[in-house]
C-alpha cells in the first residue's frame, strides 16, 4: 500500500537527484570549456568517458560543450560523433560545430554542415549566420554570402545585434567589395569600436591605406573610442604610407591610454611602424620597453635594418633575439640571409642554410629560398648558387632573378641566358626584373670589349 509518506519521500528523493545531476552538468559543462581554452583533447577526452559513464552525454547541454571542446582542439571527427549522440540536438549543437570549423579556417565543412543542419530541420540563430558569413569570406563564396545576407534581413536581424552587422561588414570587405561593406556599416542601427576596426581593417585589407587613415579620423570624430585592435590596424596603415607625424601621434595616444601592456600584437605595430618609416633607433626602444616580445616584434626589427642596409646590426638583432629563447621562423631566417648577404658573411650564411635544411624549411617558401640564393650570389660563390637552384624542388621567378643578378653583375652574359633559358624550360614567365639583369649582364660584356 502506497502512502502518503512514502510519496512525499519518493518526490524528495527525485527532486534531490535532479538538483544533483544539475549540479553535475553545471561542472561537467565548466571542466570542458576549460578543456576547450587549453586545447587539452587529452583531458577532455578522460572526461568524456566519465560524462559517458553517468549518462549525461545525451543531454543537449552538457553534448553541446563536448562538441565545441572537440572542435577547439581539432577532433572534427569526435565532434559529429557527439552530436548524432544528442538525442535532442538543436540549433546550438549545429552552431557550435559551425563555429569551430569556421575558426580553424575550414570554411566549405562549415557550409556543408549548415546544409546538414538545414536537412536536420533546424533554422539558424544569429550567432549561427555569424559564423556562416565568417566561412564564406574563408571560402569566397560571395553568392552564398549575399544569400545569407538577405535572410538576415528578411529576418529583420541586424536591428539589435551589432555583432552580426560586423561580421557583414567583414565578409564584404574580405570580398573586396568595399562600396557594399560600407554600406552596410552606414545601415547598421548601432555601430561600436568593433563596426570601425572591422572597416578599417577591411580597407587595408585590400590596400586602401590612405583612405583606411581617413576612415579612422571619421570614428575619432564621431567619438568612438579606438581599441588595441584599432590601433594595430592604424599603425599598420600610417606605415604603409608613409604618415610619419599621425603614427607617432598615435603612439603618444597609445602610451597616455596604458593600452600597450602585455598587447604583443600592439607592440609589435609600433615596432614594424618605425621600422619602415626607418627610424630603427626608435624601433629598437619601442622593443626593449615592450613587456612581451614575440618573434613576429623581432622579425620587424630585423626586417628594417635589412630593408636599410644594415646587416650588422640585423645580425645582431638576431643574437639577442635567439638569447631570449625564441626560435626563429621562416620570415627571421630569410632576413638575415639578406643581412649575411650584405656583409658578406659567409660561414654565418652556411650556418643558417644548415638549420633551414635541418628544420625542413628548404623549398616550403620560395623567398626563403631566393635569399639563400642571393646570399651564396652576394658572397661571390655562384656555383653554390648554381647548385641550390638545381636542388630546389620548387622554384619561383625570384629564385632565377638571384641567380642572373650574381651573373650579371659578374659580366658573366653567357651564364646568365644559359639560366634564363633553363627557367624558361621549367615553365616559369620571366618579369621586369629577370630582363634588368639580362640586359644588364651584356652590357658588362660591351664594357669589357671597349676597355
């Protein structure tokens, strides 16, 4: 016989194991993100099992997490596996693998899995259409981009949420369509710090740097306040032409701000700023008082003591730079090629095509492999030269042009149509440049023949 007691005690018990299960789900859901930020497949996986051995990986919330810890780190595949697990799958379980393709740059699975969810019978959200417009710029769909776009509008989205109007701001701009991102950021109903950046960059982004500069004094007029994102896209701008007096403004402005912290990305603007402007004393200060160097802030250095002729002092930024403990990239090991080349250090030079071999860089870019070229050419040592060019295994114009300049530059005009011929057979198009030194190395031989 059933009482009223035991029913009381039965509906006690189920409300208990219910708030404990929320409770569960509530740290499961925490320990995964924290997964997620980390990278950390191996943890999340662990986790995972036991999520599996309570039975809440079917449940919508807890499921939606794993697969975004998934695609954070990369297991596309465990992701799908997690969300045909969800018995009741929604919108936010699409969105999240969405999103996580999108940020890893794999924008046609992300539009293919838009169609999958689209078949599932489930409508996008605006967070959902954010992250599709985000993979037709990876992807250059610009039909499917202007599809989206319509639905958002019919939708009558873009009225409240400013993030999605960015992200139409950015797609467009990343289709170099200009005229239409702006547009859209002349329609938006509410316009942030964001709305600016987005369109600035977007004018840099397909190299309207004057009028990216302009564009920024209009936000300044309008009253918006710049972010660091903003000023790296600034600086980045003035360098770019040249504005000497609006860069070290800005520089004052970041300064007064306390913006610069630990920003490394900042940091390393104002170094590469200065440095194109070359005024390399200021870049090397704005270096030694950034908190946190990056290789990318060394690069910049090095990069305009190079473009100035200074291969001494590039080597030495060089030193100082490997003394901190940062590996050098592929952009710091062609650079200080090019710095080896102009003072003609040789042994430095082999030393350095010794560790590109060694790391497997060799062949991965080819203007790494042009100023390896044009270090051996620089240092008098054409046949080394000669030799690397029929070592490659792939080659580009630039590679040639190293090559003929050494020729030309020797007077050795027989050599130097004997490679251009050789180019021309592996299929390349000769350039402005490859006829400079073509007409250049006959001309030394017409010298020689009148002295």
């Amino acid at each position: 016989m059933v009482t009223t007691s035991s029913l009381i005690d039965l509906t006690y018990r189920r409300q208990k194991h219910s708030k404990e299960l929320k409770r569960l789900c509530v740290s499961f859901v925490a320990s995964l993100k924290a997964c997620g930020k980390r990278k950390d497949l191996l943890e999340g996986s662990k986790l995972h099992e036991y999520i599996r051995s309570t039975g809440l990986h079917t449940d919508t919330y807890v499921g939606n997490t794993l697969i975004s810890m998934y695609m954070k780190c990369s297991a596309f595949d465990k992701a799908w596996e997690v969300l045909y697990g969800i018995s009741d799958r929604d919108v936010v379980s699409w969105s999240a693998l969405i999103s996580g393709y999108a940020q890893k740059g794999f924008g046609h699975e992300a539009l293919d899995s838009y169609e999958q969810m689209r078949t599932d019978g489930l409508s996008p959200n605006a967070f959902t259409y954010a992250c599709l417009l985000k993979a037709c710029s990876i992807t250059q769909n610009v039909d499917m981009g202007k599809q989206i776009h319509e639905e958002i509008a019919s939708q009558k989205l873009l009225e409240e949420d400013v993030i999605l109007g960015n992200a139409l701001v950015d797609m467009y701009a990343k289709f170099g369509a200009l005229t239409k991102a702006r547009q859209v950021f002349d329609e938006l109903s509410c316009r942030d710090t964001v709305s600016w950046s987005t369109l600035i960059a977007g004018y840099i982004h397909n190299g309207k740097n004057r009028e990216a500069v302009d564009f920024y004094e209009q936000m300044v007029s309008d009253r918006t306040l710049p972010d660091a994102l903003t000023y790296t896209c600034i600086l980045k701008a003035c360098a770019a032409i040249g504005a000497v007096d609006r860069g070290k403004q800005l520089h004052d402005e970041i300064v007064a701000r306390r913006i610069l912290g630990k920003n490394v990305i900042l940091g390393t603007a104002l170094v590469d700023m200065y440095a194109k402007f070359g005024m390399l004393n200021r870049a090397q200060e704005v270096l030694n008082e950034l908190s946190v160097r990056s290789v990318a802030s060394w690069n910049a250095l090095i990069s305009g003591y190079v473009q100035q002729g200074l291969g001494k002092e590039a080597l030495d930024a060089f030193n100082k730079m490997r003394n901190e403990g940062l590996t050098p990239t592929i952009i710091t090991y062609t650079s200080v090629l090019k710095a080896c080349g102009i003072m003609k250090e040789v042994e430095a030079g082999k030393q350095v095509h010794y560790e590109v071999f060694r790391l497997g860089y060799l062949g991965k870019d080819p203007r790494l492999s042009a100023a390896l070229i044009d270090m051996y050419v620089k240092c008098g040592l054409l046949d080394k030269a000669e030799q690397m060019i029929s070592d490659l295994p792939i080659k580009n114009v630039g590679c040639w042009n190293a090559l003929l300049a050494g020729y030309a530059e020797q007077g050795q005009s027989n050599e130097a149509w004997d490679s251009y011929e050789r180019m021309c057979r592996e299929g390349l198009s000769e350039d402005t440049v490859t006829y400079g030194h073509l007409v250049e190395s006959c001309r030394s031989i017409d010298a020689a023949n009148w002295s």
